[in-house]
C-alpha cells in the first residue's frame, strides 16, 4: 500500500498543510492539521452543512471573516465555526502565518485537501484569479471535491450546488475519472511529524 506524506502543498505558493492527527488516528471523530499560509492567500466565503471547524493562532495573525465580520486571530487564541456559518481566511500580512484547524466530525475532509494539493502538485489545477484558488483541470473532479470537503459558496441556493456538483461528481464516478484521484489519498500515513519551522517570505 502507498506511503502518504503527512504534509501536502502548493509547489505555486508553498502553502503547506501538515497533518497532526489523521481521519484514521481518531477513527473519524476528528481531524487536526496545522496551515503554514503565504503572504495574500486565503480560502474564499464557504460554508459547511455537516462539520465544524476550529482555528487555534500559531504565529502570525489570521484574518478570519465570519457571517460577515472580520476576526484577528492571534496566536494561541482560537475561535469556532460552527455549522452553516459562512466563513473565509486570509492572510494579510508579508510573512508566512501558521494555525491549526480542528474538523468535527472527520468525514472525507482529510481526502478533500490532500485531493486539491495533488492535483496542484502535478500540474492538473489552474489559477482562478476571481476565488484567488487553484481549481481542477477536469471540471468533473470539482464535484468530487466539493463532495469530499462538504464545501458550499454563499453566491448560489444550497439546493442548486448540491444538484449541480452531486451531477459532476455522478459523471466523475461514472467516467472514471474519479479514480484518478485516489493515489492522493489511499494509502498508510507515515509515522513521523516533520519538522515545522516557521516560513518566512524570501
């Protein structure tokens, strides 16, 4: 069986995302993964229907937006999102930041981001100046994606996008393509944490 990497990244930003406490190491209770973010990056306004997120500050300070109020986040704070929230992050300064993330229930979130820096890592996503995020290539894997991180946008009726990526990733799973995905992450997780620095800007 395939060897996972407990840390995943962007080779375009040097995002990296490591993973301190996996799907399977909780049987699914939870997943914890810390965020190394580069300087004006972030995750668009989203929100989830079946988990809850909580962000505890590292080192540098997180700006997040929830239900439309901005939060600093500062390091050793934490703050909860909980379900139905709409929510983004962000960093606004000119040096890397780093935070952890909690997700309750575990679900297929872990499969999720280690699917979206695959594909960033080999060259199937593309920049999407307007989300400030690299998307699929294959427009089916979007319906996949959404499906494993339970990834919803506040811009379109809940009913819709449940219609609209459950189809792609029908067609994803009835093509085949889906399958492509699974070398991300199937597989047994190493053993060691690496270590973490904290990044600077060059």
């Amino acid at each position: 069986m395939a060897k996972l990497s407990r840390s995943v990244s962007n080779p375009y930003t040097n995002e990296t995302v490591t993973f301190l406490k996996t799907t399977e190491e909780t049987k699914g209770e939870y997943l914890l993964f810390r965020t190394d973010l580069p300087p004006d990056n972030g995750i668009f306004l989203h929100y989830h229907t079946e988990l809850t997120e909580t962000f505890e500050g590292i080192s540098g300070n997180l700006e997040v937006t929830i239900d439309g109020k901005k939060i600093i986040l500062k390091p050793g704070e934490t703050l909860d999102i909980p379900r139905d929230h709409i929510h983004g992050f962000y960093n606004p300064s000119k040096e890397f930041i780093s935070f952890t993330a909690e997700i309750r229930p575990a679900g297929t979130f872990e499969s999720f981001v280690r699917c979206g820096y695959g594909l960033d890592t080999d060259g199937r996503s593309f920049y999407m100046p307007f989300l400030k995020q690299y998307l699929p290539k294959n427009i089916l894997l979007l319906g996949t994606l959404f499906k494993m991180g339970e990834f919803y946008v506040p811009y379109l009726p809940l009913f819709l996008q449940k219609a609209l990526f459950g189809l792609l990733a029908k067609l994803a799973h009835w093509t085949g393509a889906d399958k492509s995905l699974e070398k991300y992450y199937i597989g047994t997780v190493e053993d060691a944490l690496p270590e973490q620095p904290l990044q600077k800007t060059p």
